[in-house]
C-alpha cells in the first residue's frame, strides 16, 4: 500500500480553518474543540477512504481543548504529522495523539500568553499610540496592519514547522535552548508596558493642605509628591490594577467599574479636580 502524504492543499485549507475558526462555536464546555475540529476535518477526509474511517479518526479530537490560539497553531501543526502517521500505520493512535495535545496546550498557553499577550500587544500598541499623537489615524491603521501580519505569517510558520518536526517541534517552543530567547522577550515586554504605563497615564491631585495667603505660598500635595517621587499616584494606581487582577483574580470590566467609583468619589471629596467648566 503506497504511503499516505497529505497534500499542500489540505494543510493549507487546515490551517486557514484554524486561523478563522480556532473559537467556532466557543462555550466553558468546549473552548476551542470545534474549532480544532475544523481544522483537522479536511487533512482526515485526504487521509482516510470511508465515511467510518473518518468518523473514527475525527472522534480523538472531541476532547475539551483550550490554548493561546496563536502560539498554539504549532499544537495543530503536530497533531496534523501525527494523524499522517497513524494513517499510515506507524505505531500511533488517538490517546498518543490527544495525550500530547493535552500534555502541550497548557505550556504551550503559559508561553504563549507571555510573549502575545503580555509583550508583543502591548509593543504594537505603544508603538501605535506614540503614531497616534494629536488624533492621527496612523496609529490604528498601523496596529491593524503590523498585527495581522505579524499574526498570519507567524502563526503559518508555526503550523507548518510543527507539521515537518512533529514531535521534536516541542522543543522549539517548551526546551530549554528557547528559554533564554523566552525570558529576554518577557524583559523587553515588561520594559515596554512600564514605559507605555509611564508616558500614557497620568493621575493627579488638586488637594491643598495649606490654602495660600499673603504669608504662606501655600502646599499642594502633587508639587509635594512630585518633588519625592514623581508620577506616584499613576504608579499607585497601575500597582493596584495588577493586583487586583493578578492576586485578587478581578475582571478588567470590575476593575474599570472600581476605578469610576474611586474617581467620582475623589472628585466629590475634592481630590480629583476633573477641570470640567459649565
């Protein structure tokens, strides 16, 4: 029997399913199941004959399944050489196959949250909002761009590498010679959103401790901070952000709710001054 190879085409119409579709159907049930369901659809119809074939082989990949989707293209890629293996008889069934998807979305969503999430946005969006200076579109136009680019060729390469190594494609993403490229991006990432917290948020106070008079030049507490620590009620307020969704698992939606209340109320007290005229 002559050796199964899945053509350039399948893979192609693989990977695209997964580009656009990796969240069909999304619910806390499923996550990304049926999404990884139609990208392995056309690569199991070109590798199996029959209907029962087929049905067998699409069956491995109703597991619960959830990963950063971009990162986690290379997931797809693997699992594609694999299920050529197994058709073509080399030893490889659907529990090793769900067992390395399984062993491979939590490292490869950890990762993958830290380099897209937590660096490559924030450094797109810095550099967008710094083109956005005075209202310019520029800015928008150049994150919608860079992102879906940097996106589609990435996440292309990663499906396609993962289907030539298979296996050995883990240690592209999750060995140790990537941790040292790994943790340099992280610092650049963490560089970048401090730099972007520092220059795009900007908090205030109008409080007098002392109202001037013809003695007394007067105390503002924002000229007594800002000669300690400049920006330090941003920097306090950044803080308290991250906390309370990193450590008290708070909702960005709860977060913003909080930081409405504090600043109606700080303006009430009279120590947010909102400059409003009427």
């Amino acid at each position: 029997m002559a050796e199964k190879k899945l053509s350039k085409k399948a893979l192609n119409k693989s990977f695209w399913n997964w580009y656009y579709g990796h969240l069909t159907c999304f619910s806390q049930e499923h996550m990304q199941t049926f999404g990884y369901l139609c990208a392995m659809l056309p690569l199991v119809e070109e590798l199996y004959d029959t209907k029962e074939e087929q049905k067998d082989a699409m069956q491995t990949y109703t597991a619960f399944f959830n990963t950063e989707p971009q990162l986690g293209t290379v997931i797809v890629g693997v699992t594609a050489g694999l299920e050529e293996a197994k058709a073509n008889g080399e030893g490889v069934d659907g529990d090793v196959i769900n067992g390395i998807r399984a062993g491979l979305m939590g490292p490869v969503a950890g990762i993958g949250d830290s380099l897209v999430v937590g660096t490559l946005i924030p450094i797109l969006l810095g550099i967008a909002m710094g083109l956005s200076t005075g209202g310019s579109p520029i800015g928008a136009i150049f994150y919608i761009i860079a992102w879906n680019v940097i996106c589609t060729l990435g996440m292309r390469f990663l499906y396609f590498k993962g289907y030539e190594l298979g296996g050995k494609a883990v240690e592209f993403l999750v060995g140790e010679q990537a941790a040292a490229i790994r943790e340099a991006i992280t610092m650049i990432g963490t560089v970048v959103i401090g730099a972007v917290a520092a220059t795009w948020i900007s908090i205030s106070t109008s409080l007098v401790i002392i109202e001037p008079s013809a003695e007394t030049a007067g105390i503002t507490l924002q000229s007594t901070l800002d000669s300690v620590f400049p920006k330090l009620l941003s920097a306090v307020f950044v803080i308290l952000c991250w906390f309370l969704m990193s450590k008290k698992k708070m909702t960005p939606l709860k977060v913003m709710l909080l930081l409405v209340v504090i600043a109606f109320v700080g303006v009430l007290v009279g120590f947010f001054d909102p400059q409003l005229t009427y």
